[in-house]
C-alpha cells in the first residue's frame, strides 16, 4: 500500500482551509499624508504607524516625498511707481507615503485616529 498523499509544506493552502479566506483579504493601502507644516505631518505619520504596528500589520514608510515649493514674485509698490523692490513668497508642501499590507476594516480603525488641522489623508487600496 502506498502512502496517502501529503502537499508540499510550501504549497499554498486549499480553498476550504480556515487560513485561505484571511489571505485573499489583505490588500495593499496606501496612505498619502501632505501638509504646510512638517511636524503635525511627522506627528500625525508617527501615530498611524504606531497603531498599524499595535496591529501587528506590515508596514513601510514613511518614505519623504520631494517638497513642492510654490513661489510667487510681486512688487512692493500697489501703484508700480517709486522704486522697484520685490516679494517673494514661499508656500512648501510636504509630502509623506505609507504602505498597509492589511484588511480594509482594520485601515479604518487605524485612520480613526485624531488627524491635526492642516494634514491631508488620501487613502488608496490596491488589491
């Protein structure tokens, strides 16, 4: 008589195994933070990783964007008599990526923290 056939232990699991479902649910999410001010924007990341990594979840990041600096140029002067002096102003925006490899459900337990005025949360799910 012949043994009865054993998979391989790297062999992914059957259908019906419990394991099977909770794989084919994790996606990959993508958490896009940008704002003006680089420390409520540090903070805000710091505290989405924390509660990712409390779950036990694979996380990346946060990988810095290059900073947008947005310039515009006027003259002093309302009437543009008189001499020629000029502003320049400045606005940066920063820019932070974070990567879930998680459930859906769970991403909005994470994202239920409380976000500082001035950062911007864009959440994309990929699957």
């Amino acid at each position: 008589m012949s043994a009865p056939y054993k998979p391989p232990s790297g062999a992914a699991p059957a259908k019906d195994a419990p394991g099977a479902e909770a794989a084919a649910n994790v996606h990959r999410i993508r958490i896009t933070l940008t704002s003006r001010n680089v420390a409520s924007l540090e903070k805000v990341c710091s505290d989405l990783i924390k509660g990712a990594k409390d779950k036990r979840l694979k996380v990346k990041g946060p990988v810095r964007m290059p900073t947008k600096h947005l310039t515009m140029t006027t003259m002093k002067a309302p009437c543009g008599e008189g001499t020629t002096t000029w502003d320049r102003f400045e606005m940066r925006i920063h820019k932070r990526l974070i990567d879930l490899h998680s459930p859906a459900d769970v991403v909005k337990q994470i994202t239920s923290i409380n976000i500082e005025a001035g950062v911007e949360v864009e959440v994309t799910i990929n699957n």
